[in-house]
C-alpha cells in the first residue's frame, strides 16, 4: 500500500490529528473561558463546528433555491402575461313573441319602441332656474330626466334658458315656465293662447314667437312683465266682438313685404333677432328689453340706439345690403348673424371677437356691422373640389358651416378622374374653442379661419336601396351657449312589423355631444368639457336594465314616423334643443 504508507507519516493518525486540534482548541477556550474542564471545551467546540457546518449548508440551499426560482425572471423587463380568459356570451332570456325578441337583441329598436310609446321631453344640465326639473331643487340634473307635464305629449318646439324656458304645444299654444318667468313656479303653464305658433326663439329676456300665418310675437320672459305690457285688442270668431289679450306683448312687423310674402323662419340672438320671408328676404330687429344691440348683429351699416329711425326701439330692418340674393337660411349667435343663400353663398356680420364670423380677428375692427361674404373657396384651394355651403348653425360665440364638396376635374388631369362628381360632406367650425365647442379635439381661444371638423367630415356609408356609396351628412345640428349637439342623416330603419322576422329591428339616427360640460349639459354624467364629438348612453337606461343589458350601448334619435299615439295616428320625430347650459330632447309634432 504505497499510498498509505506516503500518506500517514506526513499527516499523523486521526486520533493524533484530532488531539491536536483538540489541544490548541482547549488552549484556545481557556484563554475566554475560565473554570471548564478539557473535556467540555472539546465537546463544545465540536458542537460548534457541527452547527457552523450546518448553517453553511443551510444558506448554500437556500441560495440555490432562490437562483433557481430567481433566474428566469431576471430575463423578463415585464411580468409574463396572464393566460387570456374565455368569457362566452351570457345565455339570452327565453322570449315568447317577436317584439320580446327584437327588444332583448337590440337597444336601438328599444330606444325607437319607447320614443313611440311614452312620448314626450327629456331634460338634463343646469337647474338653478328649476326649468330642466321644474319641481326640484336641485342645482344640476346631471343625467336625462323627464319632465312630468310632458309625459305622453307632443310639442311643436322648445328652447332653454338657464333661468326661463318656453314651449309650443301640440295644438301652437305657448307655455312657459321657470324662475325667470316667475319665482314660485314649479311647472309649464300656457300664456299666450289661439295663436298656432310653430317656432320659437329666445333673448336675454323675452321670446320671439312665429305663428302658421307668418305673425311675429315678441312675448316677456317674466310673468311681472306680461302683466305690465299692454294688452292687444283681439277679434273673435264672433263678428263685430273683440276683446284684450290674457297678457302683454307686441309684434314684430316688416314693412313693405309684397303681396303674398310673409315671414317663414325666426332666429335670435340676446339682443338681436333675424327675420326670413317666404320671398328670400332677411329683416333684423332687437329682441331684448334691457340693451338695443351695438354691435353690427342688425346688419344695417351705421345703426345704434342713437341713429336709429322714429317709432318703435324694436322695429325690423330690412337688410337692402342682402338685396339681390335669394336668402335660404338664416342663424344667429349671441351677438353675430349669418344668412345662407340658395346658392351656398354665407354672409355674416356682428360681434367677430373670437372669428365666429369665420374671418380672422382684428383688433382694430372686432365687429362688422354689414353682411359679408365668407370665403369658404379658401377652404378647399389646391383640392380640386367645388364646394357649396348646404347648412348654417350657430349658438354662444360659434358659427357651423355644412358644406358639400363636389370632385371637379383639375386642369393638370388630362383623364377624367374616377370619382369625378363624388360628393362629400364636410363639417367647419368657427369661433371660441376654449370649452371644446369647436369639436376639433384643440382648445383654441380664437379660431377665425374654420376649422373642419373631422369626426364629421367625410364620412360615408352604403345605401342598399340606392345600391351605391352615400355620403352622411348632417340632419341637424343645435348649438347652445358653449354645447352642440348633431344628429347625424344616417341609415335608419323603421319598419320591422309583425309580418318580418323576429330578427328585423328598428333602429335610429346617431347622436354625438361635444363642448362645455360645466353643467353636466351633454349628459354623460360627468362634468369634463369635451373637445371632440362622443356618444352618451340611452335616454332611458332603466329600460335597457330590464332587459338584462349591462353592456353599453349609445343614444339614437327617432326620426319622422306617423305612429298611432293615444288612439290616434300622429306624425312624430324625436329632437334636439341645446340651451344655455342645458339640454332637451324631445317628441317632436
């Protein structure tokens, strides 16, 4: 055994070795602990070691264990992603008739269902003149709320102030309502009776109201008032008998209109109002009791409080500026005017602060105070596209344009392109941006160059009957003081009947909501202003939640329909009115 013969002599034997260490160790102990005797010192220092040893052990295991689970993390800068869930569609409630099951698949046929069945006005936004929820006290309604009154009826029109509103029957009565219009009131009454009025517009302080027969009213906001103003001496259907009105007001009639013209369309701003004859004519005229307008919103060059003619402080202009173009629409905003011709041509002249009159601000003429052409060419120079201006809105400090483009061959195309005369709809915004009224996505301050919107620009869709690509317009388009509102000229369809499938729905035209929200106006719930277009849920959620839904699902207009409501066979659309600070939607007739 060559190896443990080379091997033992160098190291000794184990027990040599062991008492070796032994004695250095017991050496080691006595010099720290006094009094022990060799044989427990041995003891202890092996114990020692035995615990050193197994604690070193320990830690090696453990260090391996935490680098083992440790290391394939170390190559990941992000958690692994969790294993995707599959959600299955939650098992449908059985139905037992078509509607159940036309109602249990789509919300939009629903929302139409319920427009047909329990018209009348929903309101929602600024409360402190208790006219969105006449008997609450509340302060805001943030979300569609329904006014009691209203419940099963129609009405011809409406407008909202945040201290006053007005409404026009079904049958052209007036009613009015609100702490502006009395402090104690708590819901609509009638004032203004026998009239047939078919279109409102509201000031500062009063309501400007059109009759069938083409009659102009200016009416108080304020029941004090009405009982302070003259009453007019009116005829009866009795001969030879009139009698004095219920309450004061006053008319608003243009002089020399021609045989057979008479005036087909109002707008007013806070102080000012537009007047549009059935002959293409436009009149302008104050409609305020407090200010006379001062700034160029009449349209007559040079008129103030102190240059304007003999007779009455509200008498209407005619606006010779304009004469030569045959009128079509007219708008009006605060404190500006706009007129459309039948030919797409728009002029506007007023307050300019902002640009709401679609030119770019000049501080040293922030007011124009004649009608002036806008040069919507400009908007589209350099795209060989034609436009024409189909559409003008305007509310607060805003102005809208609707525009139709038309693809024109450009000279340096030698072949006709292939979507020569293609149409597409256009939206333009001008004005203040600073509460997202724009709807461009920016908060411009002044924005006089038009800005297009594109949410709302050149959007198209297939049209099965026309068995072609259409372009969607704009239906209409309500404005308020810092809110808007469009409904777009969609599809819609609304004759699924008992005779089609139970799959066959009706279905609406789509809204979209953008601008202030200071008052909860656009009805999402929440109070942060919105810069671009956006859908808001159903008018009526509880109707969706009894059918099960919880997903979201959006808000679509009724449009025009002859239902049978009460017994009886109406014509009804559903509409939108933006106020100042407010909304209405309501069952239109």
């Amino acid at each position: 055994m060559m190896l443990s013969s080379k091997v033992i002599p160098k190291c000794g034997t184990i027990v040599q070795r062991a008492n070796r260490h032994t004695n250095h160790s017991i050496a080691f102990q006595r010099r720290y602990i006094g009094g022990s005797s060799d044989s427990r010192v041995a003891v202890a220092n092996r114990a020692s070691n035995s615990r050193k040893a197994a604690l070193l052990l320990s830690l090696t295991i453990c260090a391996g264990g935490l680098y083992a689970t440790g290391y394939p993390r170390a190559l990941h800068a992000e958690e692994l992603p969790t294993p995707a869930e599959l959600q299955f569609e939650k098992k449908r409630r059985n139905t037992s008739t078509k509607e159940e099951n036309r109602d249990q698949i789509s919300s939009q046929h629903l929302q139409v269902k319920r427009s047909w069945e329990n018209p009348g006005v929903y309101a929602w936004g600024s409360n402190t003149g208790r006219v969105v929820a006449p008997d609450s006290e509340e302060v805001n309604v943030k979300t569609p709320r329904r006014i009691p009154y209203f419940d099963g009826k129609l009405i011809r029109d409406i407008k909202l102030d945040r201290n006053f509103a007005a409404a026009i029957t079904e049958n052209g009565d007036l009613l009015q309502w609100g702490t502006g219009y009395s402090p104690d009131c708590k819901g609509p009454i009638a004032t203004l009776k026998g009239k047939d009025l078919v279109k409102l517009s509201i000031s500062k302080d009063r309501i400007i109201a059109l009759s069938s027969k083409g009659t102009v009213y200016s009416i108080s906001a304020s029941q004090a008032d009405q009982v302070l103003e003259p009453k007019q001496q009116e005829s009866s259907w009795i001969p030879f008998w009139s009698s004095k009105s219920s309450i004061g007001y006053r008319t608003l009639n243009p002089d020399k209109m021609v045989w057979g013209e008479k005036v087909t369309d109002i707008s007013s701003g806070l102080e000012h109002c537009l007047l549009l004859t059935s002959k293409g004519r436009v009149f302008s005229a104050a409609s305020g009791s407090e200010d006379y307008p001062s700034k160029g919103q009449l349209g007559v060059p040079g008129l103030t409080w102190t240059s304007r003619p003999p007779g009455r402080y509200d008498q209407p202009h005619w606006l010779s500026t304009l004469q030569g173009f045959d009128i079509a629409k007219i708008a009006t905003g605060d404190y500006h005017s706009l007129a459309v011709d039948t030919h797409g041509r728009v002029f506007s002249f007023g307050d300019n602060s902002v640009g709401q009159l679609g030119f770019e601000y000049n501080s040293e003429a922030s007011t124009i105070d004649a009608p002036s052409l806008v040069p919507i060419d400009r908007l589209y120079k350099g795209t060989n596209l034609l436009p024409r201006v189909t559409g003008v809105f305007a509310g607060g400090v805003n102005t809208f344009f609707t525009v139709d483009a038309t693809r024109v061959a450009g000279q340096s195309e030698e072949e006709p392109p292939a979507d020569l005369g293609r149409i597409t709809a256009d939206t333009w915004a001008c004005g203040q941006g600073i509460y997202g009224t724009l709807g461009n996505g920016r908060w411009t301050h002044v924005q006089g160059l038009p800005s297009k919107m594109k949410a709302l620009s050149g959007l198209f869709e297939y049209d099965e009957v026309a068995n072609k690509v259409v372009p969607i317009r704009l239906s209409r388009l309500s404005i308020g003081s810092t809110h808007a509102s469009a409904v777009m000229n969609n599809v819609t369809h609304l004759n699924a009947t008992s005779k089609s499938s139970s799959n066959d729905t009706n279905w609406g035209a789509d809204v979209l909501w953008w601008g202030g929200n200071e008052f909860y106006q656009l009805g999402t719930g929440k109070r942060n202003n919105v810069s671009q277009p956006i859908y808001i849920q159903p008018l009526d959620l509880a109707a969706d939640r009894e059918k099960g839904r919880r997903e979201e699902h959006r808000f679509q207009i009724t449009p025009r329909k002859t239902v049978k409501i009460g017994g009886r066979n109406v014509s009804v659309e559903q509409r939108i009115e933006c106020g100042r600070g407010c909304t209405a939607v309501y069952s239109g007739a």
